[in-house]
C-alpha cells in the first residue's frame, strides 16, 4: 500500500470507533525489521507505521510467515527509544528507511 494512502487510513482511525481502529491506532509508532539472513551485510532502518514497507509491522508480505528470516520490532513510540534499543542490542547505529526520511529527522540518529 502506497505510504499517502497508509496516511490517509491512519487519519481516520481517530474517527471511527471501531475496536479494530483503536487497536490498530496502538500500533502506531518506529519499527525496526531485522533480517536474520542479512543481518551482516543490510543495515538496521527505522520504519515509521505508515511506510511502505512497514505497515503498522506487518511488512510488506502479510502472509509471510514472522521470524522465518526476519522479525519486525516495535513498535516504539519515540525514535530516541527505537535508536537506543538498536544501539543497545545490536550495538550498531541504525538508519532511516527512504520512504520515512521526510518524515524521520536524520539528526537524531547519534
């Protein structure tokens, strides 16, 4: 799903009172994918909820089975909290996702 049309939906989960709209509304936040497989040669990228490539965690292969190659983690509802837990499990400094730089201030990755 394109990121302008994730954004649109996410508006509106503040309007409708459904309790899958409140539940999805707590999925909001930073993610992190880690790719077992290449996990020595891609970098670790913060993903806002509303990427491409993210979406609200779920990836974009819905069905793929989580944890067969790679696990999405978060969310965390700060990007401090999400680089620090990056920094700190993975001891390495993440990066920002393309789709999210608009949306990501790149100054504060330390």
């Amino acid at each position: 799903m394109p990121r302008k049309e994730l954004e649109r939906f996410d508006l509106k989960l503040d309007i409708n009172q459904s309790e899958t709209a409140h539940l999805l509304s707590k999925k909001r936040g930073y993610y992190v994918y880690y790719n077992m497989p290449n996990r020595e040669t891609k970098p670790l990228k913060i993903h806002k909820h509303t990427c491409g490539e993210c979406f609200y965690g779920i990836g974009k292969q819905p069905n793929a089975l989580p944890g067969r190659n790679g696990v999405w983690i978060g969310p965390s509802h700060s990007i401090e909290a999400m680089i620090t837990i990056i920094q700190d499990i993975f001891r390495t400094t993440p990066e920002i996702c393309t789709c999210c730089q608009n949306n990501i201030h790149l100054n504060k990755i330390k």
